[in-house]
C-alpha cells in the first residue's frame, strides 16, 4: 500500500466529532474501599444507546462457571451478556459475517457526507486537559527534572553555509570552534553562539551584522604528528534567519498558548548541550565518556561506556531539563586481530578462516572507522567497507595505468618497509566499491568512542544490563553527581543565554490508585482478590474460564532431555493445569515424540498427521514443544509452521525447566495455555458487575497497536505493524489480534483501513480495525459503540502524523461498516521510551516504597512535570523486581469519550492487573503489550532465507511489482489461531 505522504493530509477525509456531551455517561466514582469486595449487587451503570432512549432492560448476570465448550467461551451469546443495550428495531446494523459494505469509490467520503463534520487536518488538536485527577491516596514524589529559568534575552537564529560541504558533525564544530576563537571579539562583537553541528548558529542577541562571509584553516589533526600537517581552507558564510519569541513560550508555558514554540525549545537545548558536546561523545541525546565511569567489558570486543541523557522539556512548572543516566556498548578501541579474535572466540594466527568466520567478521566491522599502525606517527583514518574474500597473499591490485600488478604483500614490504606476518587473513576493505582499498588486519587498530549499533547477543545483554541496573537510591544519587559535575552554573553557553538550572530533583504531587478487585471462579475457595502490592497468586484460586484439552500431544527437541523426564514434566503440566481450572486429559493423542532441531517442519507435520490418524480426523488442540535451552531459530521457526502452516495451538518450554520443575513455572504456564485455547484466567470485578465508567454502559472494544522497526543494519527488512482488540464485553480481558509487513521503518499502520476492487463486488473494503470490529460484533452480537485506542511506539515528534492517518482510519473502517455509524474514539499513545523517572520522597518510609526501593503501583502524576496544556499523565504500575521502575507515560491525543483524568487513569491502571501471562500488574497497559507481543512473533513469520555463510535468516525483502515498491505480504494466520491470543 503505497504510503500517504503529510503534504496531501488536507485531502483525508478525517471526521472530527467536537461535541459528544449527550453521547456519553459521566463516570461514576468507585465504591471501593479496600476492605473487601465491592458489593456486586449494587451500584450496576445502567447501559444506553447513545442514538437511542435509556434501556429499560435488566442487565442479568450469569453464572461465572466452567463452562468449557469453546462454542460457548467464544461466542457469547446477546441474551447472555450482563450487560446489554437496548437497539430499535428499524436500526441499522451492520452485518457481521460481511467483509463488503463500502461501495464509495472514494472509500471512506461516507464519513464526511453522511455526519457533516470538517475534514480539513487544520481543525486538528490535541485534546486539553480537562483537570487533574483525585482519586489515590496522595503523596509526594521527586523526579529527574531540574527547573530551568526563562531567559531574558533575544535568541537569534543564524543560518551557516560551509563550502567545500562538510558531512561530518565534528568536523563542522571544529570549523565553526575555530571561527569562534579567531572572531569572537572582533567581527562577531563578543557574542558567544551555539551551533547545532549543520546549519544553524544561535545566539544570546544580535550579532553586528546580517550577512558575513569568513576564511577558516584547519588542520587535519588525522594526518599523524611528524613533518608538516594539511591544512584546509572552508569559506563559512553567517546568514540573519529569525528570531525566536520568548514571550510565545512564557505564554505556552503558562498554560495561555496551546501552540509550543518549537524552534525556541531549541535553540535552548542546543545551548545547554554545546559544552557537553566539546567535553563528551555525544550520541542522539545522551553524553558518553570512558571517564565517569570505568567501562567495563561485554564480550566480544564490546564494552559498556557510561553516560547521561539531558533533554529540555516545556512542563507546568516551566521549562525542565530531564537528566537520567544512560549506558550504551562501545567497540573497544583494540587492534582489529585482538578484536576479531575475540569475536570469533579462537585464535585466529594460526588457522584460516571459514566462510562463516569471514561473514561474521564483516558484519561486525562494516562502517567501523580504524586507523593504521604500519606508518610510525602518521595515523591515518579509514571506514571499513568490507572484508576481502581471498586472503591477503593472493590480492593483487593495478599500480600504474598500464595495469601493472602488484600483491598487497610486497606492497607494504617496499612503500613502508612493513613485512605482513598474517598473509592467511583477509584484507579489510576501506573506501567505496569503485575504488576500495586493501588494509592487512594488523596493520589496523580500532578507533576509540564508536558506538556499537548492531544487535547484542545474550551474553553482551546480560553483562550491559548488569551495568545500568541500579537501585533506585543509587541512580538518584548519580544523576544529582552528574548535574553537580556538569555544573550549569558555570557553564560558558549557559551563562551568555542567561539559562539558571537548578540541582534539585523536582517534588511532585502524586497519588496511588487503589488495586481493583479480581474476580475467579466460584468453585476455588478464594472467588476473589485484592492484589498486593501489585501482586498476587493462584493459591487456592481457579481460572475464571477455564477451558477444555482433549487432544494433545509433545514434541521433544531437546537431546539431553530422556523420555521419562519429558513424560514426567508434560505430567506435572496437566496436572497443574487441571488445579487451575482447566479440564486437561492427562494423556497425549501419541507417544511423545522425539525430533532433531534441524528437522522442525518434518517433526511438526508427523505429529500432526499421526495425531489426525488417532483421532480419526480430529484436531489437536494444543502442542507442547520441549526446546534446548539455546535453540537459535526452531523456536520461530515452530511458531511460524504451528500458526500460518499448520493452525496448531503451541507452548514452548525450554530444557532448563523441564529439569527444574518449579510450580512456579508450572503456573505460569498454565495460564497461557489456558488463554491460547480461548479461557479467561481473571477478570475485573468491576468488569463482571458493569461498573467501569465509560466502559461498561455500552459495548466498549478496547485496541492496542503497535509497530516494531528492523534492528540497526537491516536497510531492507519491513517493519511489522499489529493490531490487538478486545472480543468480550464488558469483561475486555481476551483479545484479538492481527499483524502485517509494510514498508521499512513505516511508523504508520498502513493497513488499518484499505480497499480494493474486486471484478464481482466492486470496491472492496477491509482492513485490519475493520475485520476486529467485525469479529468483536461475531463474539459478543454487540458492535462497539465506543472506541478506546492505546497506540505504543510514537515519539513525540510523530503525535499529529500518527493521530492524523489512524483516526482517519477508524473514521473509514466505521463508515464501510454501515451508515452513521461512528462510535467516538479515545486515541491514547503509550511510551515507554522516555527518561522521567520517578524517587520515593523518603526511603527510610517502607510504607511508601516496594520491596525494591521503588514507587508503589498505581502512582500516577499528572501535575508539575507534566505537559503545560494537553492530557497527558505518568502512570508506574507495576512493582519494581530490580533496577528502576520506568513509569509509563500516557497522552491523550482524541478524546470525544470526554474522559475524566481519574476515568482513563483508573481505567488504565486496573487493565494492567489483567495481563494474561503472569498474576502481576504489568508496566503497560495489556491491549498495547499484547500488540508488542505479536508484532515481535510475527517476525519469526517471514519467510527463511540463505544468507552468505550459509545459514538460514529471515527476510520479508521489498519487492518490486509493475513500477512500484511493495512488501512481501506475511503469510496468512489459520482462523483458530487468530481467534484466540495465541501470541502469549
């Protein structure tokens, strides 16, 4: 799908609903007290039609038992439901089973005609803030955010040109250091700028004139230290741009302005980071140094460099500069034999190198910049490009125009009297194909302060974490160290942009939002919970909806793994399945089934056809997998066959497990069996009494999206996009959920509405919102009259082009539904990539912390650090294990459910005691992590593919198909498996 560029969004017909105050219900406050139970005979929301008159029927509860038919867990009946709305009988609605309904060729005006709202993207805006919220027990909290005063003083904005063209940022700032040093006093009137390393300088007040051109020498520091240096001469040309306005930013500050003037924001974060800049490695945001702190090794030639993220942020309380320490991998600066010997593991002097060896080597070393050894004091710098495939004895390269040849060993031997003892070794490759250059490995060392961008294995990722895991107490005290040693005081650039930062962490207000009750089934002794801490158990406790295996059977991947211990584990399993709640038959259809790693698809279709014979034609229900512990790519590559191939039901153990049966585990398990086969283990009390606001009133679907990038180094790859939805009303615990590919680092969800022309139908509609509206509306016999979307992944910079496109649509998924029909949407983004961090106010208080010195669940801030106008809110719900809890930060972007802040907060926090898969609160809200869970599965789905060494990868490459760029489409689920969350 070709993707919609910004530049025609006044084109979209993007359906804006500003008045829904007769729409929806005032949320009610909760009755909950936390000494038991809320009273569930009570205190019911009655439930509406929003285009209709109060409902005068009755709500009846049925009985919470196990039924465990899947017929009947799936598809709920309407008469069954707790809560129902009443519908006229002339009112349309749109059929469930049809995947047609938009015959506009234009797909999607039907919004703009049938409902008359605007449809020009100018009219979009955030939704305000509308009050903060009370609910909580309050208390006080610090952050990392240091309050910076406003400056006084005029900030201009200078455009630099730089003739010849520089691409390097460091080289650019040594130019313009040197222009600064050369001219400060005279031609640039004392004034002290700030440059952003491209094209732009600022300053604290005008400089002397508009436009100026000036003569620069540098010298080329790389070109070693005896006999004389290159210089080289840049013309660098001043140009008067504008000048930022200070006032627009009091004024957003102070809540009068909803606009935030971005290019004053910065001008005052360049400012802040210009010394910085000079003092450390400067990488995105953050500052890395090998001197605030030792670093220490990973593996592999890699090591962890310590260092500090600063960014200025607009905050109720004014400006705030956000400072969190911050780890990343470096390469070490060793010499490129000691490096690839590490990396490699071996000794690599003595023996050649095999093709796997050599791809191993190039990929770890293409686009890192070393320097030659060979030449005394001459250091001359170079970026590998790759690594040649013959070894160095055999190179041979044209010297001359004639074509004279000349080996690469007698080469070095005459030029630099360098005698290469390692000829069996490849050459690195330096420079670009047409004219690449030949470098002997140890004639090489790596340049220090690189950052290694590729993917950590699992060793490097154990070690890196062990560094950057820090208790709570310990990272405030660095940060403070860090902004004392920064020492904003005295800093040149902050002193002539008049910019005061202050070394106290920020106290903020902030409340802790009760635990919900958890309701269980009847038939355990406990039928209900109050979690603790964000905690809990299944002692005593059964699955609420617990279902039904008949029909299983195992595969045993693992060699170490003897059939008595498998039979023994898949024992213990079932059993414990069957004290949770489910019914579980503690035999297999077969015998467990012994398989090589290197035969999955062979192994998996025996089972399957073996067990279809045994049955006479019955499918397994679920497939237990015993993997080794380090398995490479059988478990994606079972995943893969299991859901698109063969529609199988699968969950994987590993040997170390089955060898350490921990009941634990055995739970854990449980659970997600009991949910991939369509159960539910726990829903909200609140959910099963219908007295969540705005939730429970009328039929409510929940969506998570999410879309997860190609690491680093992967130019080709799609990025996948996945969609989750809630398929229960009012309970909202199951979803469902679908993925797709689209095009490589594509943010927006290309397919979440799309049409097509069919020969026979004509346009064709569908879509990823469309087909979960359709299957919620199969699951419950409601369709949804209100939307809530958690939409993970967007940086802020992303906000109006994401809730632009996806809004757009849902308008358009709604509208190909049926006429009218457009139940108002709650876009709300997730993020979890930020830096405020939230510090207990007193540690020695073990009434206000965990047990791990961090915040308690359910503290939420909405004051102070956050956004001067809009709905935004931090919310830490989950229960610190080790290191620091990230808060997770939530902004409304859509709000036509006019939610209260204590509404969406309470709403939220409560979903994340219902993640499936473990009996904690969750750091995320469920919808949005169930859709990181199954874009992450989806790319085990992409089709194998040979790479050089031979080996097996995966790749989903775009294709080229009549002159446009499309993706390779993933290949389809089996509808058992898209039913049902089999991503957990």
């Amino acid at each position: 799908m070709p993707v919609r560029q910004m530049k025609e969004s006044s084109e979209q017909h993007l359906v804006i609903k500003t008045h829904l105050q007769n729409s929806v219900q005032k949320p009610q406050k909760s009755t909950q007290n936390g000494k038991g139970p809320p009273n569930l005979e009570h205190q019911t929301i009655k439930c509406r039609n929003p285009s209709s008159p109060p409902s005068k029927n009755r709500g009846r509860r049925r009985s919470r038992g196990g039924r465990k038919s899947d017929q009947g867990e799936v598809y709920m009946r309407p008469s069954s439901r707790p809560c129902t709305v009443a519908r006229k009988p002339d009112e349309p609605e749109f059929n469930a089973g049809a995947l047609v309904a938009s015959t506009n060729p234009n797909g999607g005006n039907i919004c703009g005609m049938e409902m008359g709202y605007r449809n020009s993207s100018k009219s979009l805006s955030f939704a305000p803030r509308p009050g903060f919220g009370q609910v909580g027990t309050k208390c006080i909290v610090k952050a990392n955010h240091f309050f910076a005063e406003l400056p006084d003083k005029d900030l201009n904005q200078y455009d630099v040109t730089i003739t010849p063209e520089v691409a390097s940022r460091t080289v650019n700032r040594a130019i313009m250091a040197e222009l600064v040093r050369l001219y400060r006093d005279s031609e640039l009137g004392k004034r002290l700028p700030a440059y952003d390393g491209r094209k732009s300088l600022y300053t604290a007040g005008e400089l002397p004139f508009v436009w100026k051109e000036f003569n620069v020498k540098l010298v080329d520091e790389e070109d070693g230290v005896s006999g004389p240096k290159r210089e080289r001469e840049y013309k660098v040309i001043l140009r008067f741009v504008a000048r930022a306005n200070l006032h627009h930013l009091g004024q957003f500050l102070a809540g009068k302005r909803a606009d935030a003037p971005q290019e004053a924001l910065q001008i005052l974060d360049i400012v802040l980071r210009e010394l910085s800049s000079k003092r450390y490695c400067p990488i995105g945001r953050s500052f890395f140094s090998p001197d605030i702190r030792s670093p220490q090794r990973l593996g592999d030639g890699l090591e962890s460099w310590c260092g500090f993220y600063q960014s200025i942020r607009p905050t109720q309380m004014g400006l705030s500069l956000n400072i969190d320490m911050a780890s990343a991998a470096f390469i070490e600066p060793l010499p490129v034999l000691e490096f690839v010997a590490q990396l490699l593991g071996k000794d690599v002097l003595s023996r050649p190198l095999s093709d796997a060896d050599r791809v191993k080597i190039k990929k770890a070393l293409r686009g890192v910049k070393v320097e030659v050894t060979h030449r005394g004091n001459v250091r001359r710098k170079y970026r590998v490009s790759g690594l040649t495939s013959q070894p160095t004895r055999e190179l041979v390269f044209p010297v001359d125009d004639n074509s004279t040849m000349k080996s690469v060993v007698e080469y070095f031997q005459e030029m630099y009297g360098f005698t290469i003892q390692h000829a069996h070794l490849p050459c690195l490759q330096v420079g670009n194909q047409k004219k690449a250059n030949y470098l002997p490995m140890e004639a090489c060392k790596i340049v220090g302060g690189q950052r290694y961008t590729k993917r950590l294995n699992e060793k490097q990722i154990t070690a890196l974490l062990k560094v950057t895991c820090q208790r709570p107490r310990d990272r405030e005290n660095d940060i403070l160290q860090t902004v004392q040693h920064n020492a904003y005081d005295m800093d040149p650039y902050a002193k002539e942009f008049g910019i005061k930062i202050s070394e106290k962490l920020a106290s903020v207000e902030a409340r802790i939002l009760p635990p919900p009750w958890l309701k269980y089934h009847d038939t355990g002794k406990e039928k209900d919970c109050l979690p603790q801490v964000g905690q809990w158990n299944m002692m005593n406790k059964k699955m609420i909806n617990g279902m039904t295996v008949n029909r299983w059977a195992c595969i045993n991947f693992s060699r170490s793994v003897q059939e008595s211990v498998a039979r023994g584990f898949c024992s213990e399993l079932a059993q414990m399945c069957q004290v949770s709640g489910m019914e579980f038959n503690p035999e297999p259809v077969i015998p467990i089934y012994n398989a090589r790693p290197d035969q999955v698809e062979k192994a998996l279709k025996h089972v399957y056809h073996a067990s279809m014979n045994k049955t006479k034609g019955k499918e397994l229900e679920l497939l237990l997998a015993i993997l080794p512990d380090n398995n490479g790519s059988l478990y994606g590559d079972l995943k893969r066959i299991c859901e698109t191939d063969l529609g199988l039901i699968s969950q994987c153990c590993l040997t170390k497990h089955v060898f350490k049966i921990s009941k634990q585990y055995l739970a854990n398990v449980s659970l997600k069996i009991n949910v991939k086969m369509g159960g539910r283990n726990t829903v909200l009390l609140d959910a099963i009494s219908c007295r969540i606001p705005l939730v429970s009133d009328i039929p409510t679907i929940i969506f998570g999206a999410d879309v997860t990038h190609p690491e680093n180094g992967e130019d080709s790859s799609p990025s996948i996009a996945a969609v989750v939805a809630s398929q229960d009303w009012p309970e909202v615990t199951k979803y469902a959920g679908l993925v797709c590919a689209q095009a490589h680092r594509q943010e927006l969800i290309q397919d979440l509405y799309k049409t097509w022309q069919d020969p026979v139908r004509g346009t064709v509609s569908g879509g990823m919102i469309r087909d979960l509206l359709v299957s919620f509306r199969k699951a419950t016999g409601q369709k949804p009259l209100r939307i809530i979307f958690y939409r993970d992944g967007v940086s802020e910079g992303q906000f109006y082009q994401v809730l632009l496109y996806e809004l757009d649509a849902i308008r358009k998924a709604c509208a190909s539904l049926e006429p009218n029909y457009q139940p108002p949407v709650t876009f709300i983004v997730v993020q979890k990539r930020h830096h405020t961090r939230l510090f207990a106010n007193n540690y020695r208080d073990r009434s206000s912390t965990d047990k791990s010195g961090n915040i308690l669940p359910g503290t939420v801030v909405d004051s102070k650090i956050c956004h001067p106008t809009e709905f935004d809110f931090y919310l830490c719900s989950h229960a610190g294990i080790q290191g620091t809890s990230r808060p997770a930060h939530y902004h409304v972007l859509w709000d036509e459910n006019n939610f209260t802040p204590d509404g969406i907060q309470s709403l939220t926090n409560n979903l994340c005691y219902t993640y499936a898969r473990c009996t904690r609160s969750v750091s995320v809200v469920p919808p949005a992590y169930y859709a990181h869970l199954a874009a992450f599965r989806a790319r085990f789905y992409m089709e194998p593919e040979m790479q050089e060494n031979g080996s097996a990868g995966r790749s989903s490459k775009s294709t080229r198909a009549t002159g446009e760029t499309g993706v390779r489409p993933l290949p389809a689920l089996k509808e058992n498996v898209k039913r049902v969350m089999f991503y957990c």
